[in-house]
C-alpha cells in the first residue's frame, strides 16, 4: 500500500511536470513614425518590409517556479516600459519581477521607444506626443502578450542546446585602426546560438527561442521602412519551418559586434536563412532535456558616470549639432533641478533552467567581454548571457574598451542622453552583480 501510494505521487509529479503557453502580438506603429538607431537618418518610415512582432514563452516547472520572456522587434525596452507591465503582471499573475525578462532585437529598422530611445533629429511636439503614444501601446501589447502565454498554457517538455552562426564580427577594429594606425588590438566575437525548444505532448514543436550575439543591423541608415532585420527574417522563417510554433529571438552581447556582409536588403534574409538553418539543425537533433525547478533572481544596480561639470553642457548645448544640444540641453535642466545626473539604475537577471542552462540577462548594449567572461567561469555549455534585457540606457564597456576609446567607450553616450563615460568600475560591477546572482540560485562556477 505505502509503495502504490508512493508510486501514485511520483505519477502525480510526474504528471505536473512542465507546462508552457507562447503567444505572439504585432507591434507594426501607424505610418509614418520615426525609426530608431542610426542618427543619420532624416526622414520617418512610411512603409513595412517586415511587420515587428512582441511574443511571450512563459513556462512552469510544476512546482511553482515561473518564467515569462517577453521578446520584441525593437531596438530596444526602457525601464519605464518593462517596469509597468511588470506591475500589471505581478497584479494579474503574482508573476514576481525576478521571473520575467524583457529582451529587445536591437532591429535599427523599428520605432523610436519611449522616452529614451529616441534617436532622430527632431524637435517636434508632435512627433513626441506619438513615440509616447506608441510607449504606452507597447506596456499593453507586452502585457497582452504575457498574460495570453500565462493563460493559455498545456504540459510540455522543455530542451536546450547549442549551434553556430558566423555572420558577427567586432565592429571595433576598423574605427581603431583609422584613429590609431599600426596597432592591433583583439577583436572578440561569440558565435554560439543557443536554443531552447518547447515540445507539446503531441510530439510538435510549439517554441523555438534563440539568440545570436551580433548588432541587428544588416539594414544600415538608408533604409527606411519598418523590419525586423535578420531575426526578424530568422524568426519568420523557422515559424514556417514549424507551424503551429513561435519563434522567439533573444539579442546577445552584441554591442560592439555586427554583421558582415551588411547593407543590402537581402543579405537580411540570407544572415536570418543562416540562423534558421542551424537552430532547425540543431532542433532536430540530440538536445539536452531540461528537468528539474526554475530558480530565478533579479536586482538593479547603480553604474556609476564620470564626473562631469555644468560647464561642459552650457557650452555643448549651443553646439550645432542636433544631438550634442539636445544632451546640453537635458543635462543643464538637471543641474538647474539640482538633481545632476551622477549614475543610472542598472537591472540584471539571472534565472536557471534546472541545471541544464542558465540564462543572465543584462541590461543595455552589453559588449561580447562579458558574455565570454561569465561563460568561461560557469561553463560555455549551459550559460547564456543576453543584453539588450529590460533596459537600455547606453553601451556597457569593459575596462579594456575604455582603455581603447571610441563608440563604445562612452562616445555614444550622447545619443542615449546620458552625461557621459561611465567609471571604471563598470566591469566588475556588471560581473559581480551577475555573479551574486547565479550564486543565488544555485548556479556555480564551472571550475
Ligand atoms: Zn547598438
């Protein structure tokens, strides 16, 4: 009797098991609408090559660990974002904030997000008054999207495992080479795709998410139509590889890495047909079966800006230049509020899949060190380290990048409207705080 009562919970256990539920919503912004990215461009989109999607995986472990991934056709989310739909979540689904990451494609051929990324030479109430309208439509769909996976979830199993792509390069090395001849300097790149695949107890397919770390941005500045860019290209196509599944893309650490070659319409395509050619390989074959609970942490950190003073912006904000006095500009009214920008809110997630993979999700336009450093510490086969995650406030350089200068380093810091270079502390802020973090749930060094 004791052993048939026994065998009955472990059946009921079993049976529990994991659960997932994904949906899709389509994100497109009434025409016309300024895109994002490229600081260059003059003119807002007035037509769609790619409609941009927001789609939601949320997956439970049966005893009672919870993760919801929201992933976006855009260049990026900003906290003012995630942190409302967060909320909503919490009320609707006591999703807690440590269970949820929100991951952007960094497509330079989507809208402007409210109110950050923003990045087009404009001074228009109107124009201003849409991007927040679209910023408030976005906390919707990315709620709508969240609760229909929550709400309409079936048992499944879940499976992980990596493949390759070689499109990315280091954007680094031709802007030092042309500011600092005869030099070498190391160019790192991170190839690995990893893939997660969520399969409904009938055998099919029903999820596919990915990542790549590499800059979305075959479309270069002459473009000017709404698309997803290659993962837009790559999710389209593996979700007609497998119907009845949605593919989701995860943007890695690829803020100093873009694709090469870059610049015509079809080499989009050709870079997302590579992508989905290894993730159905890959899908198809031996994946490592994810067993066990879902733990998860979540803190927000504060990343520390070099000390900068009031004159460099009064000076600045008379500049010529569109987005210099725009930061002028900003930066002064701090001061006049007495509140100058000395530091941002930084958030960082950690959440693990069992003990078969491991997910950070960072912040910001995070450069491929940090990626190879966390991977090379807790283990390149299970440890994904994905930007572009619930914020993005600028780059996150490495001390060698700071070291090196540039676009990177903190130049583009303009654009982001923030005062400028980070500290040196920035790296090993970032890598503790994920450190802490794996440490937290469970997750330890490879070594
Ligand atoms: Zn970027």
């Amino acid at each position: 009797m004791k052993l048939l009562v026994a065998l009955l919970i472990a059946s009921c256990a079993h049976a529990a098991g994991y659960r997932a539920g994904v949906a899709a919503v389509e994100i497109t912004p009434e025409l016309p609408f300024w895109l994002t990215g490229f600081a260059a461009r003059t003119r807002p989109a007035e037509n769609v090559t790619l409609p941009i999607y927001a789609k939601a995986l949320a997956l439970e472990d049966g005893e009672g660990g919870r993760v919801v991934i929201v992933t976006a056709d855009l260049v990026g989310v900003t906290a003012e974002i995630t942190s409302e739909v967060a909320r909503r979540l919490e009320q609707s689904h006591k999703i807690r904030r440590d269970q949820l990451v929100f991951n952007a494609s960094h497509t330079h051929s989507g809208p402007a997000v409210w109110p950050r990324l923003h990045i087009a030479p404009v001074t228009d109430p109107r124009v201003d008054r849409q991007v927040e309208a679209y910023g408030r439509r976005l906390i919707d769909e990315f709620t709508k999207v969240a609760r229909q996976a929550l709400d309409q979830m079936f048992p499944a199993t879940l499976s992980f495992g990596q493949t390759e792509a070689g499109f990315a390069t280091n954007r680094r090395v031709d802007h030092l080479a042309l500011v600092r001849p005869g030099r070498s300097y190391p160019a790192p790149v991170d190839n690995a795709v990893p893939v997660w695949k969520v399969t409904a107890a009938d055998g099919g397919v029903r999820a596919l998410i990915f990542g790549y770390a590499c800059h979305n941005t075959v479309l270069t500045a002459g473009f000017t139509a709404i698309n997803g860019d290659y993962a837009g290209y790559a999710q389209q196509s593996l979700e007609r590889a497998y119907p009845g599944a949605k593919a989701l893309f995860l943007s890695l650490c690829a803020g100093d890495q873009r694709p090469a070659p870059r610049g015509k319409a079809e080499l989009a395509v050709q870079h997302g047909e590579t992508i989905t050619a290894a993730v159905r390989k890959r899908a198809s074959s031996r994946m490592t079966p994810v067993k066990g609970r879902f733990r998860s942490a979540y803190e927000e950190i504060r990343l520390p800006f070099q000390a900068h003073t009031r004159e460099v912006y009064e000076a600045e904000a008379k500049s010529s230049d569109f987005y210099a006095a725009r930061r002028g500009k900003a930066m002064l009214a701090a001061f006049d509020a007495k509140r100058p920008i000395v530091d941002t809110a930084y958030p960082v997630t950690a959440i693990a899949f069992g003990d078969s993979a491991a997910l950070v999700a960072l912040g910001g336009e995070v450069v491929v060190d940090y990626a190879l450093r966390l991977k090379k510490e807790f283990g390149p086969d299970r440890l994904v380290v994905a930007a572009y995650s619930n914020d993005v406030m600028g780059y996150i350089p490495t001390h060698r990048i700071l070291r090196e200068g540039g676009y990177e380093a903190g130049d583009s810091m303009v654009y982001f409207v923030q005062p400028g270079w980070f500290t040196d502390e920035v790296e090993e802020l970032v890598l503790d705080s994920a450190r802490r973090l794996l440490r937290r749930i469970g997750v330890r060094a490879a070594k």
